[in-house]
C-alpha cells in the first residue's frame, strides 16, 4: 500500500498543476484588444417619420459591473430593480444629437443625469420623449425636436418594469404613461419561516412547459409581481404638464391607442397567477376603453390553454391591431380551432369603436394561423399565414370586402428570389401603412445572391403582380433603401457603408444619379482595417454550399498557416437548396460585438466568423441526424481554410455562444478536427429540458434515443480536447441555465479530460459588464495561446 501511494504522488502532482485554483481577480485581454473594446460605439441613428431629421445616439458600450451587481428580483421571468421601478442593468445613452437633413445642421441634446432611454418620435416627428432612471426612479423628459431644448415632464413615477413605460397619442400633444401609485408603501419583507410548504398538482392531462428561469414561487412572489408591475394609466399634456389618472391599478400589458386618439385597446393580466410559467403566458382580459377610462367593451378573455407551448410553433393567440385608415376600428386575428370535420379556418374581422352592435364583421379566413398582417395606404391588407407542414409562408392581398389574391408561396427559409417587404409610409397619427404609389406596392428587399446580398427596391403592380425593378446595390459597398424621399421613388435615402467605414446616410436622385450625403456615421473603425475580409463559398461532402467569412491579418507573411478559430451557430433548415442559400455581403461594415472572438486577429491568429453549419431536416423529426449534419458542416469549413492555404490543419479550434457553446462540445465529442474549443453559455444535457430544444417538437419519452445521442453530456468520455467553458452565473435562458456548464465540466474531469470552467457573477445568457467583457476575452486569448500557439510561433506539443 505505501508503494502503491508514493505512485501515485506524482500523477496527483501533475492534476494539481493541470488544474490551478480558479482566479480571483479579474483579467484584461492584450492591450491591442483592450484598446479596440474600450472604444467608443458608433452612433444609432433614429430617423423622424418623415426623414426630416434625425437622432444620433451613443449607446454606452460597456456596463460597469456595478450596475449588474444591483439588487433585482425575478418575478415571473423579469428582472426589475425594486428601487427604481425599472429593468435591471439597462444601457443608458451617452451623447445625443439631433441633424437636420435639409441644413445638416447638428445641435447637441444637453441630457439630463441618469440613464438615458431609447428616443421615442411624436408622430408628426416635432417632439422626441425618452426616459431617466435616477437614484429615485423614472422620469420622463421630452425634447423638441427643432431646438433640441428638452425639459423634464414627470419625475420619477414612471414604471417600466415590463414595458417601455410612455407612448404617443397620435395628435402628438399628450402621452399616456404607466404611473407608480402615488404615496406607493414597500412591500412586506418575506416571513423569515413561510405560513406553509409550497404545493404544486397535477390534475391528468397532459400540460408540457418548456423550462423557464425566475418564475413565481409562492404567495410572496405573488405579492411581490403584484406590486411591481401593477401600475396606473394617466394622460400628462405637453403644454401644461397637467397628469391625469384613468385607469386605476392594475397589471396592464399592451395598451395601443387607436388612430384617433380617443379609444383604447387594454390588456392586463388575470389572476391568479400561474407558477410555471413566465408573465407574457398569463391569463389576460382585453378590453376596449375610451381615453377617459370608460370600459366600452370586454373583447376577450384569454386562458392559458390557448398559448402554444411549443417555442417554436407559430402564433395561434388571438391578436388585436387598430385598422390605421379608420379612426378606431379593431382588426382581430383568430387563430384555427378543432379538428377534423369540426375545424374551423382561422379568422381576420373587424369591429368599429364604440363596439355595441353587430359583434366582429369577419374580412376573410384563413386555413392556417396568421403570422403577419399588414395595411396598405389604398385600403388593402396583405395577410401572411404558415402552413407548418409544409413550412411556407403564404401571404395574400385582402380587400376590404373579402376578395382576395395569393401573392406568394415561399418556403419560411428562402432568400434566393424572395419578392422583399412592403415599404412603410408613417401617418400624422403615428401609425404605418405600406406605401402605393400608381397602383403599384413598393418592396425593398436583400437581395441574396451566391456571390453575397445586394438589396433591391422594386414595384409591384397590384392587378398584373408584375414586379419592376427600380433601384439595386451595385455591389461594390453595402447599400439599401431606408426611405422613399418622393412619392413616385424618384428620391431616395439609403445609407451606404464599407468594410471599414460605419454606415453613412445620403439623398439619391434616381433621374440625375446625384447624392447628398446627410448623416456622419461615426470615425471609420481603425481596428480591423489592417485585416483582410473575405466572403466564401464552399460546398459540404454531400454537395449542399456552404458560405463563411475569413479575416486573416494583412501582415500574414506570403504562404504562412496560421492558427484558425472557426465561429458558427448552427440553424435549422427545411431542405438542402435553401440550407445552401448565401447570406451576408462581403462589403458591410464589421464592428465586432465586445465580447467578439474577432479581436484575436489583433493578436495575428485567422478566424473564420460565420461558418455555416446548417441541419436540414424534417420538421417532425429536426434532430434524428444532428450530429452527423454538425460533422458535414465543421470539416467542410476546415478543409475550405486548409485548401486556401490559410490554415494550420494542426491548430484549429473551434468556437460558439449558446446553441454554438452545444455545437462546440458535440464536435469535440464525435470528431478529431479540433484542437481545443471554447464554449460560451451553451447547453448540453437535453434531458434537462425534456419538451424540446432548439426546433425539436418531440418529447424526451418520444425521442428518448435523439435526447440522449444528441447531449454532449452523454458522451464527455469522448471529449479528449481540451474545453474552455464560460457561463454567466445569473443565465435567464431557459435550455442554458448555468448547471449546464457547470455538471460537463464535471463530466469531464471525472473522465480524466481537460477542461476549465470560469463562471462569470451577476452575468446573464449575454455578457454585458465591463470586467466580464475585459475577463473573457483574457481567457479567450489565453486559451488560443495555450492549445494553438502564438500565432507567430510553433504549435505546442500535444499533451
């Protein structure tokens, strides 16, 4: 026994040096990252109804950690800060200003302390409200929008604990605001022993849920939504700042206002509340109101049986939309009902506010759900229903008197051909409509080619269905229409943008080929232009293309491979010719996300970002060959790296985020093209979320086989490179809760492979603090350092 254990001391030795004590101070990545990460964002801009003017706004781009680290409750799948009566951790904007297109002149919007909210335009484009949050609560400021003087309108009362928090009315002089009860009390403290244990039944009949993060719990969760999100309506008026309460406490969700101003449509939700599942599938009543708080008419009452519990089936809820051309008049969409011989079509009708006679008039009818519905300028609808069986999308041109014409008939995932979208005209009322100019509909579109997108502008003639190309991308920059400028689309504004240079906006005229550049989209980004951009296409082992984007540094010396990392999230495809469609164009601009794996071209290392790992399946049965269509995908995109002389075949690792943190560990498990590969907030064990994953419709006890073959979980025997994962400690995503990453690493070690797990405090599905940022990319670059080498220097040997 004492020879067996002085055996031993060595291998013991080894382990400890192959797995040191998890850091406790945070890292920062190499200063030629640091320094990309920290810069400032580039501005958003948000352009008034009528292209007028605009707002530049600049996001913060890095939270401090210390915002994260506030205290927030978890009620029913939201996060709030019970101190202000808002989201939890939100990014706030740091410099606003506002551009005339017709001056250029700019003025800076002096912002009030706080965090800023997103700008929200009046309808007729003359004022802009955003929100504050302060030490004390929400306020609500509203600017003008030729002065950029703004003042404040409410201090802080404001709830957006679900909701933006303030809207419109279409006349654009007053707004309706979601009010904390004046003189509100806390809520009691929780008892220090509950009045009882927590119960749960289940009654017979089947009742699937997917798997949900901060549901309500008990009574005092209970309690604790109750106060949180209920909240008061009120009018305050522009001019006079006059607050006006019409609609007293309660749980309000979606609250439109109709087109005149004067009637609403008001959702809020019933009690009780329900335990399993997230606030947005609780029991809700609609109603309709006039704007003084009178209840006119109870439109319906939804249970939960009606919300589908598939993620990712189409919407089957009854939905309800203010006709924009009629003064207040509800269109209501019903999803289909029953079975067999007593099915019924699903239905599109309206009725016309004060809603006391006559009921719903129906327009037209549908043999599948309403997925879209959209108004147009001459009175028409388009109507799009999906047909899941075949995976289609449908869309129809309705009359108002019930006639109607197929327009298209396209498979969900096509691009190749795809006719594009209606072009929005905003009303003075605020509402949109699809813009029609000579009987002909305009569509802008992207264009998808094999060689990249090139967006269009195109007219549709309404009674031949003959399409007009007017307008299309040339392709040498990345160009689409953002507006039309003159009714007849001899005027445009597109915006324009380049590899290295963020998008700037301009005037075209069509007649004269003229342009007027009317916005500054920022300083070209300096940080990727010593990088060469390339966009290619290859072709799978079964022939199905594939398309990916490689970035190699310029200062590569002729001939020499590099290290590869390969960046992809897999998506599900109905067949294998629209899986090989291409999509993305060669010349957008590229600003890495923070937490990008593109910032280790900084460092010299090749990446290919974007490579397509599609799985094409049927959609009963969307995983039977996940891991077979993962492997097709993966060593295509290796050997494309390889056979361009890009890549060392020994040094590629492979990377992703979510459903790509899954695909990582899957290839690691069942193939040996990968040195080491990095997880972010993945999921791999598929019988934690027994009712489906990703476009899995099967039941764990349905699928017991495709569950267990396709979890990485059940194969950590196999997975002998090494594994960085990462999760944040507070993931709301339902398949990606943090004991994911947590039980592989485990899995792994028990099995004797290499793995480091590094769990990030206060961080969600989506890395947001500055530390975390600075930390994860330090252990990315460590990692590529350790298990491929420098990228200027050998590979390591193989341990």
């Amino acid at each position: 026994m004492c020879q067996a254990f002085w055996r031993v001391i060595p291998a013991l030795f080894i382990i400890a040096l192959e797995s040191p004590a998890q850091p406790t101070r945070w890292k920062q990545p190499p200063p030629r990252i640091l320094e990309a990460v920290e810069a400032a964002a580039t501005p958003e801009v948000l352009r008034s109804p009528r292209s007028a003017r605009f707002l530049m706004a600049r996001w913060e781009r890095l939270l401090p950690l210390e915002r994260l680290a506030r205290p927030y409750l978890g009620l029913a799948g939201n996060r709030i800060d019970p101190k202000t009566y808002s989201r939890h951790a939100g990014y706030g904007i740091e410099e606003l200003r506002i551009r005339e297109r017709a001056t250029l002149r700019e003025r800076v919007v002096k912002l009030p302390k706080g965090l800023v909210g997103q700008p929200v335009w009046s309808g007729d484009g003359r004022r802009f409200a955003f929100s504050v949050v302060t030490q004390r609560g929400v306020e609500l400021w509203v600017g003008d929008a030729r002065t950029a003087a703004v003042k404040r309108m409410l201090g802080p009362r404001l709830c957006t604990t679900r909701y933006r928090g303030f809207g419109w009315n279409p006349d654009g002089d007053r707004l309706v605001v979601r009010l904390v009860p004046e003189n509100r009390r806390r809520p009691a403290k929780r008892p220090a022993i509950p009045p009882g244990p927590n119960v749960q039944q289940a009654a017979g009949g089947a009742s699937p849920v997917y798997t949900y993060s901060d549901l309500l719990r008990d009574d005092h969760d209970d309690a604790l939504f109750r106060h949180y999100m209920g909240h008061e309506l009120a009018w305050i008026d522009i001019a006079t700042g006059k607050l006006t309460v019409f609609g007293k406490e309660a749980v309000y969700n979606r609250v439109t206002m109709s087109p005149d101003g004067r009637h609403l449509c008001v959702q809020r939700t019933k009690e009780p509340f329900l335990r399993d599942v997230p606030s947005f599938r609780f029991m809700e009543e609609i109603e309709g109101w006039r704007d003084d708080g009178t209840v006119l008419k109870k439109l319906h009452a939804r249970q939960m049986n009606e919300f589908p519990w598939r993620m990712k089936q189409p919407q089957t809820l009854p939905h309800y939309y203010w006709d924009p051309l009629q003064p207040a008049t509800l269109v209501w969409t019903a999803p289909p009902s029953g079975t067999g011989a007593g099915r019924r079509q699903a239905v599109l009708a309206s009725w016309k506010a004060p809603f006391r006679s006559g009921g719903w008039k129906p327009i037209t009818h549908t043999d599948h759900p309403i997925v879209g519905l959209q108004f147009l300028v001459t009175g028409e609808l388009l109507v799009a229903e999906y047909d899941s069986k075949r995976r289609h999308n449908v869309t129809w041109l309705v009359e108002r008197g019930g006639a109607r014409r197929k327009l298209w008939d396209l498979p969900y995932d096509q691009w190749y051909g795809h006719p594009g979208y209606g072009m929005f005209l905003r009303l003075q009322s605020g509402f949109s409509v699809l813009r029609v100019h000579d009987g002909k509909l305009w569509l802008r579109g992207r264009g998808a080619t094999p060689k990249g997108d090139r967006p269009f502008l195109d007219r549709l003639d309404l009674k031949t269905l003959e399409s007009e190309r007017v307008w299309q991308c040339s392709g040498e920059r990345y160009e689409e229409v953002t507006d039309l400028l003159a009714a007849d689309g001899s005027k445009l504004l597109i915006s324009s943008e380049t590899p290295i240079r963020p998008a700037d906006w301009y005037e075209l005229d069509l007649k004269t080929g003229k342009r007027r550049r009317v916005t500054s989209g920022g300083d070209p980004s300096p940080y990727l232009a010593d990088v060469d951009k390339t966009f290619v296409t290859y072709a799978r082992k079964d022939g199905v293309p594939l398309s990916a984007t490689l970035y190699v540094p310029k200062r590569r010396p002729k001939g020499k491979r590099l290290p590869l990392i390969v960046w992809a999230y897999p998506q599900q495809y109905n067949s294998k010719k629209t899986a090989g469609e291409v999509v993305g164009s060669p010349h957008e601009w590229v600003r890495p996300s923070a937490e990008s794996i593109l910032w280790l071209t900084r460092l010299g290392y090749a990446v290919m970002d974007e490579a397509a790992i599609p799985v094409v399946s049927d959609l009963e049965r969307a995983n039977d060959r996940l891991v077979e269509e993962f492997v097709l995908g993966a060593k295509a995109a290796v050997e494309e790296a390889v056979r361009r002389g890009i890549a060392d075949r020994d040094r590629v690792m492979i990377a992703g985020h979510s459903y790509g943190g899954f695909m990582v560990a899957t290839l690691l498990a069942h193939t040996n093209l990968f040195r080491a590969g990095i997880s972010r907030s993945g999921f791999f064990n598929t019988t934690l979320v027994p009712f489906g994953f990703q476009d899995e419709r099967r039941t764990l006890w349905k699928a017991r086989d495709v569950y267990v073959r396709s979890s990485p979980f059940m194969h950590a025997d196999k997975i002998d490179e090494p594994l960085l994962l990462m999760h944040g400690e507070k993931d709301e995503n339902g398949n990606c809760f943090p004991i994911q990453s947590e039980r592989l690493f485990h899995a792994i070690k028990g099995c004797g492979g290499r793995a480091r797990l590094v769990m990030l405090p206060f961080e969600g599905h989506a890395y947001r603090g500055k530390e975390t940022i600075h930390h994860v990319l330090a252990e990315t670059a460590a990692w590529c350092e350790r298990w491929l080498g420098p990228a200027d220097g050998p590979a390591p040997k193989r341990r």
